[in-house]
C-alpha cells in the first residue's frame, strides 16, 4: 500500500497568488505576474488531483478497480468498484467512511461499471455482465431490476460485445429519467455508433423502457462514462488506450437532438497540465490514467465542479487517481 501526496491545484493558486500580491507592491511589472489558470482547454481547467487512496485498504476491502461516482447523502461521495464493491467517501477529503458489499441476485459477482444514487437514497447500478440495471437499499439489498431491451444484450442473447456494455449511467435533473451508455458499439452498426438507453421512473417508483439514441465516438475510442449536467445536458467520456503509448481521454458535451446526442469536444485531457503527476506507464501525458468515473460535484465562479476517478485495474503500473476539473457547460 503506497498513499501518494496530495496535490491540488489550490496549493498552487494560493503560492502564485501570494507572489503576485508581493510584486505588485513592486509596480507596473508585477502586472505581468499571473498565478497559473492550469488551463486544459478554453472549457476546463484542472484543479487538483488526489493518488491519496491508490493501493489503499478500508475494513479489508482493496480500495480500487473504481469505476464510477455519484453524489450521496451527508456531503459524501458513492464510489463503485468493478468488483463488486461501494465505498462510500467524504466529499472533501475523499477518505472511505464505510464500503457495502454488492452482488447479483444469486451472491455472484457483478462487473459494475455505472452508479446513480436516487433522491430516496437508493443506489442503481449497471453491470457489463449481462448487461443488467439494478436498484440497491444501502444495505446492499436488491430491490428492482430493470428491463433490458434484448439487442443490448451481450452475445449470443443479444448483439452487445462481452465487456462492452453498460459503461456509463446517470440521470437527468428530477431523477425521473436514467440513462445507461454502451461502451462500444452493437455487432452489425458503425464501428463509431454506440446506443444509449434510457428508462422512465414510474409512479410506484419502478422503470419502463425509454427512448434510445445513438452517439458518434472517435475512431477508437469508447464511452466510459456519462453524467448529467443540471441543465439536462451531458458530459460524455471518451476513452481508449494503446499500448506503449497509454490513455486517450476526452471530455465533450452531448445535446440530444431528436434521436441522437450531437457532441462537442470540450477537452482532450492530455493538454491538461500535469501538477508534477507521475505515471507507472508510457502515457502522453503522466496525468492520465484509465479515467471511467464522473460526477458533478457542485458549481464555482460559473463553471461546473467536477469528479473524475480512473480504475487501477488492481494493476502495479496503474493508479487510482482522482482529478478535479471546472467546466464550462
């Protein structure tokens, strides 16, 4: 177990800021003396990242393979595990308070890969496995699971791509639409299309089949994560890897327009500064990681406050690192 420094951007804003506030006292030339914006785009700025819990435990439990976020009850933060796990994290701090232990409807294991906490407090999770939907007590007790349109289902059921699936989930302001996003795309559609279902609460608090919509990626990339904006809109990640070389991650806004989602690039996370971050493997940049969790956090001067966690895959060269950025949405 290895905790790595934290390192946020404030302390770097507040050495740059009390800089400029001593040189300005010297004149004019102190004009020219900025604290750095840690700028990754005109859109987002990068304000911090955490390897704080990398390679960590809590009550015996690895705290990694994390692969969503979304935020809980008593200014906390809900982090699900790949493996079958949810920690539950303060919101400043990010240290564990406790971890529930998740399963499917026969004490099997899930592949979880996509959590939203709903206004009761109940959690929805989606695993690649089947692909599958489930609603949680905050015991880690099943309470629904949801219908999956038969297409989306991994093959020879359906024509999903094992390991492919239900990547991202989030809903949209009200909480009366969830909406799941496929990794990568059906057997037989483009090699850059990829589906996204949503699923419409209904009066007894259960889910009926919503409409579906179709997204374009980049040429080799997938959708690891969605999350909702609280103007209903998305921000959608994309994300791929290519060995010696390291991750792709790219941040863009989806708007839905009829039966698709229109995106726009916000930022490629590779021209995000770096902070003195380090990497255990090639990466074009040592911040990135294998980025698959996302939420947003709250709002400062304009911009949206969002969470990003990347999945170690319990790999020595990998980190369980979080990053802080301010978006402009």
């Amino acid at each position: 177990m290895r905790p790595r420094t934290l390192r946020t951007a404030l302390a770097t804003l507040t050495a740059g800021l009390a800089a400029a506030g001593c040189l300005t006292a010297a004149g004019p030339a102190a004009a020219q003396e900025r604290p750095p914006r840690n700028d990754c785009s005109p859109s987002v700025s990068l304000t911090g990242f955490s390897d704080a819990l990398d390679k960590t435990t809590h009550d015996g439990t690895y705290v990694g393979n994390l692969s969503a976020l979304s935020r809980d009850r008593g200014g906390s933060l809900a982090a699900l595990a790949d493996r079958s796990s949810l920690f539950r994290l303060d919101a400043r701090t990010l240290e564990p308070r406790d971890v529930v232990p998740l399963a499917d409807e026969n004490g099997g294991a899930l592949d979880a890969e996509g959590l939203v906490v709903s206004r009761d407090g109940t959690y929805l999770v989606s695993s690649e496995t089947e692909p599958s939907v489930r609603r949680y007590s905050r015991t880690g007790r099943i309470l629904d699971r949801l219908p999956v349109p038969d297409a989306l289902r991994t093959a020879p059921e359906g024509r999903a791509r094992t390991n492919g699936s239900f990547e991202g989930l989030t809903a949209l302001p009200g909480g009366r639409t969830l909406i799941a996003s496929m990794e990568y795309p059906l057997a037989g559609d483009p090699a850059d299309l990829v589906r996204f279902q949503t699923w419409q609460r209904t009066g007894h608090g259960h889910f009926r089949l919503g409409a579906q919509y179709t997204y374009r990626t980049d040429t080799g990339l997938g959708v690891s994560e969605t999350t909702a904006t609280p103007g209903g809109r998305l921000l959608v990640l994309e994300r791929g890897f290519t060995s010696g070389v390291g991750n792709t991650v790219r941040l863009y806004l989806a708007d839905r327009r009829g039966t698709t989602l229109e995106k726009t690039l916000l930022a490629d996370l590779a021209d995000c500064p770096s902070l003195g971050a380090t990497a255990g493997q090639p990466q074009p940049n040592p911040l990135l990681d294998n980025f698959e969790g996302m939420t947003v956090t709250g709002r400062s001067r304009g911009r949206l406050e969002v969470l990003l966690v990347s999945d170690d895959n319990q790999n020595a060269a990998q980190t369980t690192r979080f990053l802080r950025l301010r978006v402009r949405a």
